[in-house]
C-alpha cells in the first residue's frame, strides 16, 4: 500500500497510548503512569495543601485523557512545575 500522506507515523498510529505501548510496551507505559503518581504523592508531603493537591490530581486526570489522542507528558510540567515553586515559595514567606 502506498503512502500517500507520509505520516511516518511507527506502525501508523497517531494513537497516544498505542503508540507508547509500540514504543516500550506495557510496562514502560506503567512506568509512565505510576511516575506521575509517585510525583503527585511526594508533592502532596512537601505541599501540604488541599487545594494544590486537588489541583495536581485534577491536572493529571486531564492529562491522563489528553494522552489517549497523542502524547502531551509536557504540558503536566509547565502547568505544574510553577505551581510547586509558587506554593513552596509562598510558605517560605509566611
């Protein structure tokens, strides 16, 4: 079959968790997820927060569902990297 549109996608898939799984299978893409995780548990101990911990998990739930389009891992740092230092630079004023 021809490729007409030059996707160059692997295995022809634009598909975001299909194309991790493709890429380092099931277990990286466990990996992938129980990172964030461990990320969002440790955050929440240094935090101390409700409401920035209910923002982080809301944040990877979305992010979560971003993922079953296309792979979009970055936008959970830009949005969540400042939010840490804003809070952890907050408590060190008060």
């Amino acid at each position: 079959m021809l490729d007409i549109h030059g996707s160059g996608y692997y295995m022809h898939t634009d598909v975001g968790y299909l194309r991790m799984i493709f890429c380092f299978g099931i277990t990286g893409l466990a990996f992938f997820i129980v990172n964030h995780i461990i990320i969002i548990k440790y955050s929440h101990k240094i935090l101390n927060d409700s409401n920035t911990y209910r923002l982080v998990i809301l944040l990877f739930i979305y992010i979560l569902i971003l993922n079953i389009k296309g792979l979009v891992d970055s936008l959970f740092w830009i949005i969540a990297l400042p939010l840490f230092y804003y809070e952890m630079f907050q408590k060190k004023l008060r």
